[in-house]
C-alpha cells in the first residue's frame, strides 16, 4: 500500500495506551505521517516519531556485538535457540496485535515454555482479585451516559491515559448525565496529582495504606462505627464522608490504577476493592474498572483466556496449561533463575523489571522482536526489527473494557521488514520441523 | 475428490423418515451422494449406530461473557485438561472450556454444529475471535437485542420497518446469525440498579414495555425472513413463581405466524418454568408449560436441563445474576454493554439434597417428555448454565430411561421428589426421537436445511456411535447408551474423519454462518443515515470501526435472504 | 536523606518513549528524581545536578529535579525505565509483581557522580 | 521398614517437579523401579535417577516407608504430593509445593522450603526447621478451599499470606510471618510466635490468628472484644495478656485475632472500651 499525495485519514485507532481512542484524523503525506487531529500530545508524539530510531535488518550477537543477517538465518537461530530450550519465557505481547499473541500461544506450546505478557507488572494483582471476588464493571459507554461519581484511586489519567476523562468519564458528555456539573469527581492518591486538579474532592492517603482505607470505608458502608481515629492518614470523619456520597449516587464508579496493584498488598488491595464495590450494589449501582496500560494488554489477557484458560503467567513445560502468578509469573521465572532462553516481543523488559531480573536475561539467549531499539534489544543475541501495528500494519486489539476493535495501517512499512505475526508464524513453522525432526 | 462409504450401520435419520434400518451412507467431496466409487475409504459401521452430526441450538461457548468466566474460575481449569499433542492445541476444561478444547470436546461427542446464543452486539467481534480459534465444527452466533436503544426507540415510534432495517444492519455488520432477546427491557432497567416484573412494566426512559419489544421484534424477525424464529430468554429469571410470565410470553405472539409454523423459540425453559411464591414452596410448572406447548404450534422451546454438579452460571440477564450471587453468596462478575445488554456470571454447584436444584432437575426432565412433539423440544443444558456439554449422554440416558430417571430420583431432595409429576411419567425417548431433539430438530429450527440429516446433498456431517440398537434395550442397558454416547466411534465433517475411537483424528476449521437479509436501499439508506446521527452520541466507537469485515471470520459462510421491505 | 520512593508514568516519560530510548529528550525525562523543593534544599544541591538514590537493592545516579507534580516532603517520584530498576526489589511476594511504589529510599547529593546513559547503563547492569 | 536415600548427584538450574517423590509412590517398587520413575526437569521428562542417586538401606519391619532426600533440593518442587503415610525427610532445602495435597504421615525439611508449603493439605505433619516462603496452607488461585487438615509447623520466618483460605489445620510459625496471615481463612488456627508485619486476619470469617510478637496496627474492620491472660489452643495455654478482636466485620466474621498486649503499646487505644 503506497500512499502518494496528502490525505486525511478518518477513525483511526490510537495504538497507545488502554483507552485506544478511535476518532483520530491522520494527515498523511507521500507515506509519511504530517499530523495526527484529535488525538493527545502522547498520540502525536507516536504517529510523527514513529520511525526514529529504527534497525531495517535483523540482527545477531556475534562476539559480543550486534551484526546485521538475513531474515532466513535470524529464523533459523530463533527457532533452535528455542527448541533447544528446557525452559524458556515468552514475554511481551500487550504492545501488538491478538493475531500476534495467538502465534506466541502456539509456538509456547511446541517449545514447551512459560507464556506471560505485561499485565504481570502492571495489572497482574487485579486479575488475582478478580479470582476471588469477581468484578461489578461495564463498557466505558455506561460511565459516560449514566455515571454520576466518578472516583480515580491510584490513578493518573491525566499523564497515563489523557483522553480518558474526557471521553469516558467526568468531562464526557452522557445521554442521561449531560456535563461535568452533573458529576461529582474523587481522586484518592499519595498525592495531589495533576488529575487531582481536576476533582470535585482530593484524598489523600498515606503510602501503602490502601486496604486499610478501603477496609475501613467497607465498614462505613455497612453503617459500622470506626474505632479508630484516623486510618491511613485519613480523619475518620473524612471516611464516613466519602462512604456517604457513595451510597447517595445513582451510579457510580471507581478507576483504580497502578497506585493499587504495585503498593504493599498488591492484589489485596485490589480484592477488598472489589468487595467493596459489590457492597455497594445492595445500596446503589455502583462500578469498578482497571485503568489498564497498554493499548492491548487487554487483548493478551483475552486471547491467553481464551486459548488456555488462564488470562496470564501460563506455564506450557508440560505440555498443558498450568497457571501460578508468583510462581509462573515472569519476574519470579527470571528471579529464580529458572529460564534457559527468552522471547521477547513488542517489550522491554530490561526498562522495566528490577535489576536482578534483567540481570538474568542478560545472561541467557535473548530474541527479540520489537519495532525499536531498547535497552533489552542490547542484550539480545537475535534482534527482528518490525513493523508497527496501528501504523505500518493493520491488526485486532482488545480496549481497556474489553472492546474489541481492528487497527488498519495507514502508512507502509520500510521495504523488508516483516510484521510480528509473520516473524513468529515463520519460527514457528522451523520450531514444528525441528520437533517433529527430534 | 475425496470419497468416503459408511457401510452397513444403523441409520437414523428422521427428517428422511429412516429409523435405524441398515444403510450405507456415500459421500463425496463433502455431501452426502447417491453413490461412490470402489476407491471410496470405507468405515465399517457394521453393528453401530448412525446419525446425522449433533446440532446444538444453544450452548455459550465464546465471547466477552465466555472469557469472563474463564477469567474468573482459574480453580475451574485446574483439574481438567487437554494435552498438546502434534494435532491438538492444549487446553483446559472443566466447566468453561478453552476455545481449542471446546471444538474438540464437541467433535468426541459426535456433534458438528454449534451455536452460540448470546452476544452483546458491540461484543461480537469477541465472539468471533473466538470462534475462529473453536476447531472443527460449524458454527454461528446471536447477537443480543430488544434492550438496545435502537430497536426500542423505532419500536416506541411504531416505527418496525425501519426497526427491521436497523436489525439487517446489526446482524451483517456483526455477523450475527440470528436474534437473541434476553429479559426484553429488563436489562436496561437492572443497569440502572431496578428490576422490571412482568411484560407490562414500563421500561425506565423508554417508555415501552416487554410485550411490545417481544411483538415488534417478533414482526421484524418476520419482515427480514431469517432462517431462525426470535430465540427468546423470557423475563423474569429471577423471580421464584416465573413460569405464567413464560406462558404470557410464548401467548404474546399467538397469531403472528399465520401458517401454524413457529415464530418465537423459548430457551432453556427450565430456568422459567417454576411455580411458586417463595424458595420453599417452588414447583414445576412443566405440566402447564407443556400444555401450552403441546395446543399451540407457533412455539420450540429447548429444556435448559441441569445436571447436578459444580458448573458456572452466565447469562446478558446481569439482574438474575446478582440475585444468585446474593442467594449462594459466590463470586459475581457483572458487565454491562453501553446502549445493548448487560452481562453476569456467578459459579454455582447444583446439588440433588437441594430442594430448589431438585426441582429444577425435574422441570427440566418433565418439559422434554410432557410435550409430546419432540420436534419442537430440544435436548440443551444452556452449557455451562445447567451444567457442562460434556454431560448430554447422562441426559439422553434419562430421557431413553424410566429406570435410569427412577435411579436419579431416589437420590434427589425428597420433599421435590414426592412434590414432582416426573416420578409418574413412564415415557422413554426412542432412538429417532433423540436424534429429534439433538440434530434434525435444532437443524430445522435454526433453518439449516443441509443439516440434521443424511439426504443426498447434505453436509457430510455424520456421528457413527458404537451402540447396536437391535441388541441392547435403553431403558434397561441405560448405561451403555450413555458409553457409546460419550465419544463417538466415528466423526465424519463435510466427508473427512475427525474423529476415530474417541480420539481427535483431524482439525479442520468449522463454518461460521450469519445471516444478510437484503432490504430495499431506500429504506436502508434512511436508516443509516439515521444511525450516523445516532451513533457517536449513544456508543465509545465510531460506526465505521463497531462493523465488522467479512475478511474478520475464519471460515465465513453468508446466508442470503431477501427481506419484505 | 532517608525517603519513600514512587515510581510511576509520566507525560515525559510516555513522549520520551515513543520519541526513542536513545534520544537526549528519553534520558532528559526518565533519568531523573524529583523531590520537594524543600527536600532539594536540605540536601543543598542545585537543579538539574545529580542526587544518588540507594535502596536495600542497589543505587543509581540521576538528576534531581522539582517535583513536576504533588511535591510532598520525604516523597521522591521517578518515571518507569532502567534507571529506577537499578534500585527496585524483585521480591513479588507470591504474586508476581515487584515493589514499584512506596520503597524505601536513602537519596543524597551526588554532584560529582556521573549519570550514565543508556548503553552505559545497560552494560554497567549486565556485568552486575 | 524400608528407608530409601535420594542423593542428589549435581546442581539444579531448572525446575524439577518431583510430585512422584512420596511413599505412597515408592512403597510397591524395586530400587530399579524407583529409578525409572518419570520426573520433570524443566519441559523434558527424566528418570529419579538423572538426578537423585537412589539407595535403600532396609532395616526392622512392617510396610512403613521412610524417604530421605541429600543435597540442596530447592528446586525440586511437590516433595511429598499426596503422600497418605509414612514418612519423608529432606536434609537441606527444598522447593515449592512441599507436601502438596497431603492427607496422612509426616514431612521434615531441616533446611527451607519454597512457597506454597502444604498447599491444599488435608492431615499429616509437616516440619520445617529453616523458613518458608509465601503462602503456607493456602490453595491455588480462585479457589475458596485452602488448608484442609493437619499441622505445620515452621521453626523460622514465613512469608506473605499464611494460611490464604483455610478451612481447617493448625499452622504454628516460630519466627515471624509478612502480611495477611490468616486472609479469608474460614477455620482453623494460625499461631504466630514472633512478629507479623500487618493486616492479620484481612476478610477472614472464622478460626483463630494469634500473634505474640509485635504487629504495626489491627485492621479497622476488627472490633475489640477483651483483654485475656491467656489463650488456649488445643491443649496449650498460652500467656498473654493479649488485646482480643473479632472479624472481619465486613464478611460478618466470626474469626478471633489475639495480639499480644505489652509487645504492642500501640494498641492501647482499645483500653479505652473496656467496660469498666
């Protein structure tokens, strides 16, 4: 598909973070992209910088350096680097399409390795409360028509996901809730962020005092007394305040994010959250949604559910899925020492796993498949370059509530360079022939 | 060209009038011929029970609702799986199975088409992928509506041609293969936190009340002529004396089909068939249900069965779920759709000392032999609501078995024991009439003419079970029926062998079908135009990202039909 | 100084990201440490000269800056990426997940030292 | 009476699963069989003896089995899977799952083990003179059924979430426990005889948590009941005074949470309900 001429291109989807806006206008020129309408700074910042800093062959490690190969020989490396391996981590998966991760799901099966994708570091917790509680949620569209409390916890829309309020929540215009007047916004955090600028009410909350809050706020709810003068930083007083605006709201609706999963309690804090919100439900509608990262790490959760029936952290050594978090989870994996190869893809986990954990991958085979170059492309010994999903190439993705919506390019790729899918169809393909070899 | 001769088993077939004679069925390049040549691959049925490939009318097996609960139960998947092998992707059971060992599990049994009943339509996307990633058999989807605000708006306006074009638009921009209604209005009104009772309760800023949603879609159905009947989850759910509300509901369209052919189909029954004002006094309204049925020809219904074990229930009825999660105080997820539906899960152990679970058991058992047709009865447990696919082979041996239901019985909650009819119903099922209930039945319902059966031209899809009728009495050898049943000797799809002893042989993709009712462009036009009007304001997706491209499903297969407007 | 530590996203951090992991404005945004303006005094360096943060894992070097955001004394922020990991825990505690927010932290002045970039960085981290 | 020694010829890098290592396993086979048995090492499947040197030295009578495992087993996971009698002794560490699904007879580890130490177990004794990791007694996720049965005692630390969902079973930890002992336990008693560093008994609904070291604060959803002297579990009495709470009110508990009274002054705020 070459684009020649400048032309607007309507709809199309953000590839970002997990609130994929889908009413962007692309202005494209001769195959380069001139400017993005509609969008947020960080969207116009992706679709005009794209193709910065970008390796055009694959690469392997030959004595300790990176050298440019042919796409065949990068395949064959993969593919033995792999087979061979006895326990080797599949890792990534959030940043590309769903056709991707089904390949990667297959391919962990053959080689019989540990598949997880990036929830595992930023929502991984909530899925742990969800087994043991459930979930009252919806699709974005219910805030936005119906939502008269808007309560972010642990959350920072405003620099993570910058359309969010503004399209989904406080700021968006509903069917039955016309503007911002007819919603009371709560942001509850360690501190008095930018998006808290922008609440009705800001709390806040002392580091790592979470559970207590949500405990003592469970409490409130059910019309118990509080012992206890202050909790978490919080005036008792303060707490019955915020239970009473809960329970008096027609519907309302609570956005947690990061702030919850990675504190002291992790997925606790999530699952007394969660039981904190059913409560609700016997007084009043009321919601609870993850501000998930990634523009697919929804997908990589749905289409992990689907396959093996575990949503991430899936252990295929044995042949079936089994499922663990903090045992099949890619830190602990990598903390332990466990693994004997990796492949990473559309990731880097070298920017953000603790020291230790790099430390190990840096000194096992790495392949990795990543559009740019990264601190974990350093220390890799087989590097694909590819094309960008939701620019170069088209693909399924999963919003953050769920939504499933396709991406479609809107300008091509540089001449060689394969899609992930493609990449990891062809290693695939050698792996089969060298197992079925064996 | 490919050539298969099943040889010298015991054919059933009903929909061509064959009731186990020996037969031998010839197929070519996928449909069933006249005849074959002498190069023809040969299994030797000889001894063994044939029938048309199973075909199940309701059963959810994929979507965002599907993947809910699979999210939700890890300790579900633990204790059953599926091993990689070179020609089977991996997986996990129990009671939600993963989308590869769903297709797989569907194929031992002998069953070759499956639909999935309920999906929100801004969801069907969802379903797909996951269809497309279900091996092996046919397959189709139908979306939800009747609490959506389209149709409810045209329809408060009286406005149903345009409602039908809406429904036309809906159905190919999801690939939807027929109408689902669930709770019609009561879904919107539970995502506002109200329950709705009955069909005459006004929904809430909507101004329009059940009945008249069932009517008009009921008529829509009828302008865009679609294979399927509107496939109705009544209201009330969730309310204990429920089943005159399903009476109402299957009387609300008397009338409308003219030519005494069906025009609404009731699912999973069982869930709505209880009489009663409180827990304790619940009973089986079956023998009224039935009744109704069996005097009125413009209804199908499919049972709902239960089986007693730990299963996880599922439905868009989000109200019904949140009374479940507060009877059984389990885990609970509810997701509610922006404009459409709702959603909720909640896993459920059903239990024989359980008075209320007993009952149901046996409303689910009398509904199937109290209505004496059994083409307009068919065998469902609205897997995973009733209980798992997997267990269709206990139900049959019910169904076939007097001895088999009386073994059951003496172990169910004796005040539902002595408060049921079933005790007292000698009726067994035979052979031709389960392959009724579990093939030709749900293939004629949903309108697939080359289903259900083994006429010349039909899909060569063929179960062939190691059960010879002529040397064992069901009723009495129950147990073996239930054997044979449970993996198929032999799996035959569109002429290839799937499956051999109960083991999966080969994977081929299934068909996904979904229905394109043309309506004039005019009428078409104005609604389009209409929906573009509406749509950025009522849904969190542009219209031209919400419709979905043919290119989307893994094997499309488009039914065209030319609508009355 | 002994401080909590939070790391987290930031504006600067997902630009600096999709702009490149190599470039001036990437190292510019997530190389850094920001802190109460009264905390920098005490510690009485400048802005923009480098502090040393320490934790029970390890310690990094990075520029000190004014909390952009909720400057709250004893808080420190970092923006995600390899300089933070250099002091983040990989103890999950049976859940998968490492201690990216409220850690325990000693930040001191650090005028001298070097920050390294990326590839220094990388390396420096491998060799352990 | 047969006594087997399972010596570990090198040093593990991947993680072998050993479920079959229990004597329930071992009792009907020959020292050759036992070699043979199938384990996992990482994705490939490997023979006992790839790994352990197997030896027997049989002494007295009786069908009882004893298995000893030599060398640093840390990462030989489900030592003990299901073992019904007889008995094992790991001499060094061991890995995760330790005694998984146990229902009789008895585990010692002299060293530490991994976490998820006694997972879903249902009677038996299982020993650990170092530490344990993270979740002892609990299940695997999703599930509302943890610890059944039985007793575990850790002479060292333990870490996060002792006891996740127990519905029955004495855990005794010696040392000191991380966060959450006892979280939505149903039945049962968690002792703990050091510190804990918070939030015991989050959502529990039964059984007992008693902390006799220091514990930062108790979750606002406990309610102080009494001051007592002393607690009892089973037989023994233990010293207190001890701060007694019920909960957790938001799941209409009806657990009891003992914190040691002067190891806690923090606590004293819960005086003032005493009625005088």
């Amino acid at each position: 598909m070459m684009i020649l001429s400048k032309k607007i291109i309507p709809n199309v989807i953000c590839t970002f973070c997990g609130a994929t806006c889908d009413d962007l206008q692309v202005t494209v020129e001769n195959g380069k992209v001139l400017n993005v309408r509609s969008g947020c700074s960080t969207s116009l910042s992706k679709f005009v910088n794209y193709n910065v800093e970008r390796y055009l062959t694959p690469l392997v490690k030959k004595d300790g350096e990176l050298h440019e190969t042919s796409y065949e020989d990068a395949i064959a490396r993969s593919a033995e680097i792999l087979a061979n391996a006895k326990y080797p981590i599949l890792y990534g998966w959030s940043s590309t399409s769903n056709e991707a991760s089904r390949a990667g799901l297959e391919l962990a099966e053959w080689v019989g390795g540990v598949i997880d994708n990036t929830t595992t570091v930023c929502h991984g917790p909530t899925l742990l409360g969800v087994h043991d509680i459930g979930e009252v949620s919806a699709s974005l569209g219910e805030i936005r028509h119906r939502a008269d409390l808007v309560i972010y916890w642990g959350s920072n829309p405003v620099h993570s996901h910058p359309h969010h309020v503004m399209r989904y929540s406080a700021l968006s215009k509903g069917r039955f809730r016309l503007s911002r007047k007819d919603r009371t916004m709560v942001v509850v955090d360690v501190r008095k962020t930018d998006t808290a600028k922008l609440a009705d009410q800001f709390i806040q909350i002392e580091p790592n005092g979470d559970y207590e809050l949500m405990c003592a706020l469970r409490m409130a709810v059910r019309g118990d007394d509080l012992e206890q003068d202050v909790i978490a930083g919080v005036p008792a007083e303060r707490i019955e305040e915020l239970a009473d605006l809960m329970i008096s709201c027609q519907f309302g609706v609570i956005f947690f994010g990061v702030g919850l999963t990675m504190t002291q309690g992790r997925h606790r804090n999530i699952d007394v959250a969660l039981s904190l919100v059913r409560d609700l439900n016997a007084r009043t509608k009321f919601l609870i949604m993850p501000m998930r990262g990634w523009y697919n790490v929804a997908g990589a959760n749905q289409v992990s559910a689907w396959v093996t029936g575990y949503p991430y952290a899936v252990d295929l050594s044995q042949g079936y899925p089994r499922y663990n978090p903090g045992d099949t989870t890619a830190v602990d994996v990598l903390a332990r020492g466990d693994c004997d190869a990796a492949l990473v893809v559309a990731s880097d986990p070298v920017s953000n796993f603790p020291v230790e954990v790099s430390r190990h991958l840096a000194k096992i085979p790495v392949i990795t498949i990543d559009p740019h170059p990264s601190a974990t492309t350093l220390i890799s010994e087989v590097v694909f370059p590819t094309t960008i999903v939701g620019i170069e190439t088209g693909g399924g993705i999963y919003r953050m509530d769920g939504v499933a919506i396709v991406t479609k390019p809107v300008v091509s790729p540089p001449p060689g360079l394969h899609s992930d899918v493609e990449i990891l169809q062809d290693i695939l393909t050698h792996v089969k022939k060298l197992k079925m070899g064996q | 060209m490919t050539e298969l001769l099943i040889r010298n088993g015991f054919v059933y077939d009903p929909l061509n009038g064959i009731e186990g004679e020996k037969a031998d069925i010839s197929i070519r390049d996928g449909k069933v011929a006249e005849s074959v040549g002498a190069g023809a691959t040969v299994i030797d049925a000889t001894g063994m029970m044939v029938m048309p490939g199973g075909v199940d009318i309701h059963s959810h097996i994929a979507g965002s609702k599907v993947n809910a609960g699979r999210i939700l139960r890890p300790e579900d998947h633990e204790k059953d799986v599926e091993r990689h092998t070179p020609i089977t992707r991996a997986g996990t059971g129990h009671s939600i199975p993963s989308t590869f060992t769903t297709g797989y599990r569907y194929a031992r049994l002998g069953y070759t088409t499956v639909f999935e009943p309920a999906t929100p339509l801004l969801k069907t996307r969802h379903t797909h992928d996951e269809l497309n990633d279900t091996p092996i058999v046919d397959k189709g989807c139908f979306p939800l509506f009747g609490n959506d605000w389209h149709s409810m708006e045209y329809l408060q306006q009286g406005r149903i041609e345009e409602c039908a074009a809406y429904i036309a638009w809906m159905l190919r921009a999801t690939k939807g293969y027929a109408i689902k209604l669930v709770n019609p209005g009561g879904v919107e009104a539970w995502k506002r936190g109200r329950y709705l009772v009955g069909l005459e309760d006004r929904v809430p800023n909507f101004d329009i009340t059940p009945r008249e949603i069932v009517r008009g879609i009921c008529k829509a159905n009828q302008l865009l002529h679609l294979p399927h009947t509107i496939h109705v989850h009544t209201n009330d759910l969730a309310k204990i004396g429920n089943y005159q509300t399903t009476i109402d509901t299957m009387d609300s369209v008397r009338g409308l089909g003219g030519d005494n052919k069906p025009v609404i189909h009731i699912t999973h029954v069982q869930f709505t068939g209880r009489t009663g004002s409180a827990w304790h006094n619940v009973g089986s309204g079956a023998p009224e249900i039935a009744d109704y049925v069996n005097k009125h020809d413009h209804v199908t219904v499919d049972m709902g069965q239960i089986v007693f074990m730990d299963t996880t229930t599922m439905t868009a009825d989000g109200g019904f779920q949140y009374m479940l999660y507060q009877l059984s105080g389990n885990k609970w997820m509810n997701f509610d759709v922006e404009v459409e539906t709702g959603a909720g899960i909640v896993p459920y152990r059903y239990r024989r000392n359980n008075y209320v679970n007993a009952i149901q058991w046996g409303i689910g058992l009398e509904l199937a032999l109290l209505i004496k047709d059994p083409w307009r009865v068919y065998m469902t447990t609205d897997h995973p609501n009733g209980g798992d696919f997997t267990k269709y082979p206990k139900i049959i041996s019910w169904l076939m078995s007097r001895k088999a239901r009386e073994k059951s019985i003496a172990r169910i909650n004796s005040i539902a024991r002595n408060k049921l009819d079933l005790p007292d119903i000698d009726r067994e099922y035979t052979f031709s009439e389960i392959a009724v209930v579990t093939r030709a039945g749900t293939a004629k319902a949903l309108g697939l003419k080359q289903k259900g059966h083994l006429g010349v031209g039909a899909d060569a899809d063929v179960a062939v079970y190691n059960l010879n009728p002529t040397k064992i009495d069901p009723s009495r050898d129950y147990r073996l029926v239930r054997k044979a049943l449970k993996k198929a000797a032999f799996t035959v799809k569109d002429g290839r062998i799937v499956v051999k002893n109960g083991e999966i042989v080969e994977t081929p993709m299934g068909r996904t079908y979904w229905v394109d009712s043309q309506v004039s462009e005019g009428l078409m036009g104005k609604v389009e135009s209409e929906m573009r009007r509406t749509f950025t304001e009522y849904y969190t997706v542009q219209m031209d990202n919400y419709a979905m491209d043919d290119s989307e499903l893994g094997r499309s297969s488009r039914v065209s039909v030319k609508a009355e407007v | 100084m002994k401080v909590t530590l939070l790391s987290g996203r930031s504006l600067g951090q997902a630009k600096g990201k999709v702009t490149g992991k190599f470039t001036e404005e990437y190292l510019r945004n997530v190389a850094v440490c920001e802190l109460d303006p009264e905390d920098l005094k005490s510690l009485g360096i400048a802005l923009g000269q480098n502090v040393k943060v320490t934790t029970k894992t390890g310690s990094v070097v990075v520029r000190a800056a004014v909390a952009s955001q909720a400057a709250r004394r004893g808080v420190v922020f970092m923006p995600y990426g390899p300089w933070v990991n250099m002091v983040i825990p990989s103890e999950t505690y049976g859940t998968g997940m490492p201690s990216l927010k409220g850690i325990e932290a000693e930040v001191t002045a650090a005028p001298n030292e070097k920050l390294l970039d990326l590839r220094s960085l990388v390396g420096h981290m491998a060799r352990g | 009476m047969k006594e087997i020694t399972l010596t570990l010829k090198r040093e593990l890098h991947l993680p072998v699963e050993a479920g079959e290592i229990s004597p329930d396993k071992f009792r009907e086979k020959s020292i050759g069989e036992i070699e043979g048995i199938k384990i996992w090492e990482g994705n490939r499947q490997v023979a006992l003896a790839d790994i352990f040197k197997v030896s027997e030295n049989s002494g007295g009578s009786g069908d009882e089995v004893t298995i000893r495992v030599v060398g640093n087993a840390a990462k030989v996971r489900k030592i003990g899977y299901r073992t019904s009698s007889g008995s094992i002794i790991v001499d060094g560490n061991a890995g995760m799952y330790v005694g998984e699904e146990m229902s009789g007879g008895s585990i010692l580890v002299t060293g530490d083990t991994g976490s998820w130490l006694g997972t879903k177990m249902k009677g038996g004794q299982i020993e650990v003179k170092g530490n344990a990791g993270d979740y002892v007694g609990a299940g695997y996720r999703g599930t509302t059924l943890g610890m059944k049965g039985g007793t575990i005692l850790v002479h060292g630390n333990a870490g996060q979430e002792v006891g996740c969902w127990m519905t029955d079973g004495t855990i005794r930890i010696k040392g000191n426990t991380g966060l959450m002992p006892g979280i939505h336990m149903h039945k049962g008693t968690i002792w703990i005889e050091g510190d804990c560093e918070g939030r015991a008994g989050g959502q529990m609904r039964g059984g007992k948590v008693i902390i006799c070291g220091k514990t930062p604060t108790v979750l606002p959803s406990f309610a102080f009941e009494e001051i007592r002297e002393k607690v009892k579990i089973g037989e023994e009495k233990i010293q207190g005074p001890f701060y007694v709470f019920s909960g957790d009110m938001n799941e209409n508990g009806k657990g009891k949470l003992s914190v040691n009274a002067p190891n806690n002054p923090q606590l004293k705020w819960c005086e003032k309900y005493v009625e005088a």
